[in-house]
C-alpha cells in the first residue's frame, strides 16, 4: 500500500485518507485499487524521492503528463 494524499479537511466519517491499495473486489471509498500483481509492480519502481504523481482519467489526459 502507499499513500497518495490526504482530503483536508477530512470529509465524511469514513476518513481522509487517498490509498494505493490491492483490490479487494469491491469499491473503494476513493482510493486506488490494482490487481495484487500490478500493484507490486508500481511498488517496486515507485521512488518517493522522485515526486510521483498518480493521474487518473482518459488516455487523452494522462498522455500530458
């Protein structure tokens, strides 16, 4: 799992949290979700000293990344 960011102030009573997480099967309440594989995947290049950025959305936005 790795953090992505935080909603503050904390919105809902479910917490603030924004998590990169395995998919378990079912919604998220916000958070990302991958297949457990692919998930070890991003872990394992993810270098929090280089800034990542996670972008969601159409393949015509993230392409301007």
């Amino acid at each position: 799992m790795a953090v992505i960011d935080f909603n503050t102030p904390s919105t809902g009573p479910i917490g603030s949290g924004i998590f990169l997480h395995a998919d378990l099967g079912a919604p998220t309440q916000g958070c990302v979700s991958l297949p457990y594989a692919d998930l070890v995947t991003v872990l394992t290049w993810l270098n929090p000293s280089l800034h990542p950025v996670v972008v969601m959305g159409p393949a015509s936005v993230i392409r301007s990344f």
